[in-house]
C-alpha cells in the first residue's frame, strides 16, 4: 500500500484498531468514505468527538450515560431490590431489550483476568460491595449476569465470595438456562435472555 | 435502543451506514470507542476530516491521491502504452500490489447499472475515449480489468465498441484467468490478480 496518499492511510490504519475489523476491510471503509458527501464526513467525525464529550460513567452502576447518576439509576419506578451484575455497559443494552427486567445494574468495565493482569482491583467491585453493605441498602438479591466463559465463571465465583462477607443476607445467583457456554451475554436474543434471567439458580 | 444517550445513538447510526457494517457491530464499535482514550477518538476524528481536505481525484486517471496529476500517472518509468481500465481506486491499489503491472490506469467510478440509474454519462467512459483520441496519445492498448459480473462485463462490452470507433488502432483486452464469475477485483489475492493480467484475451 506504499502509493496511497498518507492521509488514507492513517485512516486505514485508525479503522483496523477498531475490533473485528480486518485490513481489507479497513481499506473498503476508508476507500467508501472518500467519495461519500465532506458534510457526511464532517458529522461522523463531530459524532465520534462527541461521544467522548457527552458521555459518562453512572457514578453509581458505572453504566454509560450523558447523565449521572444514569436514567437506570435515578429511575424510582424500578425495582431497587434486585442488583443485576454484568460485564460491560452492552450488556446492559442486551438486558434492557428484553423488556423483562425492571432491576438496578452494576457495570463491573470486565472480568478478573490474570492473562490479561486484570484483577479485582481493576474493575467495580469495591463499589459493588460498597453498594451491597451502605446502611441504607434494600437490595436483596445480586444476579451475576457475567459471560459464560472462564473468566466470567471466575469473577462470579470471587464475587459471590466477597459478597457473602459483606452483606450475608443478599441472596446471590447466577443468571441461567438459556446462554451456551463460551457464548456472549450481548449477543444473546431477547427470547434466550428473558430465559436466562427467569431460569436462574441459586450460586 | 431506547435508554441510549443521543450522541452514542448518533454515532451508531453513522457506522450503520458504512458498507458491511450491520446493527450489532456498529453498536460494538461505538461502544468500544466509549472506553478509548480520548486522543485516539480525538485523533481518529481528525483522519476521518483530513481525508476529504488531503486527498482528491487525479484529472487524468480519476485514481485518488493528494497530487494531480497522480503519482502513477506521473511517474515516466512506467508502461505509458498500457492503460487499464478498472471500477474504482481500490481496484488500482489491488492491481498495484500485485507488483507486476507497470501501465497506467484509468478509473470509472463504477460501472454501467441500469438499475442504479447509472449510465455511461455518470462515468469517466467520455475522459477515457478522449485519452485514447488524443493527437499525441501512445497508449497501443487498453485492458478492461471491470468486475467480472453481469455490470462490469456489459460495461466491458460498451467500452470495447466505444473504443473501436475512436481509436480503433488501439488493441483492446479482457483481464483473464483466474477470476470467478460474481467475485470482486479487489478481494482477489495478488497470485489470482497477477495471473488474470498475463492471461487477458482479446474482446
């Protein structure tokens, strides 16, 4: 690719960090957005710097939102007994589309992952323990709705340990039938999450 | 998708509208951007905008590069007796890295889609007749290297006719070998591509 201008380039080389998406078709999006109108150009990248400027961590359940504490959070109609715990705010996404959980959220931002030197301390899980232990709390049952995998087994594993010491009498469970193992809660259907969420089982 | 903040809604549906990029992934890319440093979302944006300010069409070939005319077309040590007429700029990037083409280019901005409403006045075809009847032109052949799909071979087919009642001296060729039917020029590996030039036939 010597003979492309650099300014292609770069953008070719921007498009292959995002994930999932190869040099080819790095290349086809760069080489698509060139003859696409400037004024279309222009917005996608207003776009892309406003989402930095507009959006945020919920200071409670560290979900994305342009509001903090989020819409989830500050929402009095839900059921604030119920904590559903999951991996990252997509899941959440995947969660809410069911329609058929009316709970609280805790983003943990990933799963303990000694490969990777992600550990507990790197993710939310002093503020999830936090939340379960406030004097104040009605929160009486904690899901952990982590991925299927390995790690996401680990953390609920650790989680559920931890929470027993802090707040013994919050029920903890683990979201259910319905996900293969090694799959992805956010690209679960709804029908399979709804299942899951009803299905689940004492941890 | 309701819950979402506007800005990470808008920069979704951005991604959606790029080619091969459905609902789920746009989503992903949007999301994953969230938890980028901010410079990288600052310095993507900016690539997205330098690549309508830096690059531009070559007014010969109509290939894209940030000089017209364009390096290829520039540079004297290539082929100037051999064009090769192709779709789209990937196309001559796919064709260059097989580094065993040494013509120049001409590029149509797509092809003949009766469907589209695309006819040949929407193409570089009258640039292309008027290179090859130029009183000083040395170009002695031209080599279609279309899609080899139901449009780039009815385009071949105009092309072939147009050239012959303009410069019918100039000896007219089908890129060859090596190509299935139905498939894209530019997914093509360079040993599929560089066979497919050596073996063009006459059309």
């Amino acid at each position: 690719m010597e003979r492309l201008p650099a300014a292609i380039t770069k953008l070719i080389n921007f498009f292959e960090r995002l994930p999932g998406i190869g040099p080819k078709t790095a290349a086809r999006l760069a080489f698509y957005l060139i003859q696409t109108p400037t004024s279309f150009v222009e917005d996608f990248s207003g776009a892309l710097v406003n989402i930095k400027r507009e959006v945020s961590l919920c200071r409670t359940c560290f979900n994305i939102d342009d509001v903090s504490p989020c819409r989830i959070c500050s929402d009095h109609a839900r059921n604030r007994e119920l904590l559903c715990v999951v991996e990252k705010p997509l899941d959440v996404l995947a969660i809410e589309n069911t329609g058929n959980y009316q709970g609280l959220y805790h983003v943990l931002g990933g799963v303990i992952n000694p490969l990777s030197h992600i550990g507990p301390d790197q993710l939310k899980i002093s503020e999830l323990l936090n939340r379960l232990s406030e004097a104040d709390t009605i929160i009486k049952e904690v899901i952990l709705a982590t991925n299927p995998t390995m790690e996401g087994e680990a953390t609920a594993l650790y989680l559920k340990r931890e929470i027993s010491k802090v707040a013994p009498k919050v029920k903890v469970s683990r979201i259910g039938h319905g996900l293969p193992l090694g799959a992805d809660v956010d690209y679960a259907d709804p029908g399979t999450l709804t299942e899951a969420l009803r299905g689940r089982q004492d941890f």
